[in-house]
C-alpha cells in the first residue's frame, strides 16, 4: 500500500517525466531512494543521446550505483512514472533494488507484472517487492496526452 513517503517520491519522478516531455522525449521519470534520500535520479534521453538504453529508470540506477560507490541497489526503491520495460526490469533485477514502486502500467512492454513479469520470476536469482499504481491515473493522462500531441 503507498504511503506518504511513495507520493512524495513519484511527484519527483513526475516533475522529471516532464523534464523528458520538454526535451521532446516519452515522458517518463525515475528516482531512486536508500534511506529516505534521494541517491539517483533519471528521465528518458534516448532520442537526445542517441542511445536506446537512455531509459529513465537505466539513468537513474546509474546515477545510484556512482553516489552510493557500488552497483548493488541493496535496500533501494525505484519510483518511475510507467511500468519498466523488460531491459530495466532486467537492470533492476541486477542491481539487486529491494522494491519497485511505478505508476501508470504498461500494457504494451511492461515487464513487472503486465506482459511479463521479471521483476519477481522464480527462475532469477533476486526479485523485487512491486508496487503499481501510485498516482498512476495522472502519470497515464501525461503520456495520453504526450502521444495524442505527437499525433
């Protein structure tokens, strides 16, 4: 069940998911938190970097494993504004995050519950505890309304 602390931390991920918007990509946005404090941060870049890995959450795992000094995520949440495709949930797994917190789902590439479910298949050797929804009606109205745009 999301809590305050869940809120707080996906209207960051908002804010960043409309940073992404304004640079002309999918608006999405990631935050990662240890502790309670911000350790990384991302928004979708693969259009302005040319780099199809540049998703919000693969930025933000980056931005983590730098501050934090290593690449395991132990007892870190993900917020990110729409269901992870299968590329990070695949990092996310990886990177050892403890929990997953996302808001709209993905019905066409979600890979943590929606078409696949990688975030916690038995056959891998970690799995995240996994949240959909929270503000997920405001997060799905910004990327309606992103396509409905670029239409």
């Amino acid at each position: 069940m999301a809590c305050d602390a869940d809120v707080t931390f996906m209207a960051r991920a908002i804010e960043l998911a409309r940073q992404a918007e304004g640079a002309g990509e999918v608006p999405v946005g990631a935050v990662i938190v240890k502790d309670g404090v911000i350790v990384g941060e991302g928004w979708n870049r693969p259009i302005s970097t040319n780099d199809p890995t540049a998703h919000a959450e693969i930025i933000a795992l980056r931005a983590a494993a730098q501050n934090l000094s290593t690449y395991r995520l132990l007892d870190t949440t993900l917020y990110v504004t729409l269901e992870p495709c299968a590329m990070c949930a695949g990092a996310m797994v990886h990177a050892r995050v403890k929990r997953l917190v996302y808001a709209a789902t993905d019905p066409r590439a979600g890979a943590s519950g929606s078409i696949f479910n990688i975030t916690q298949h038995p056959v891998l050797n970690h799995r995240l505890e996994c949240e959909g929804g929270v503000l997920g009606e405001d997060c799905a109205a910004l990327l309606r309304a992103f396509f409905v745009a670029r239409r």
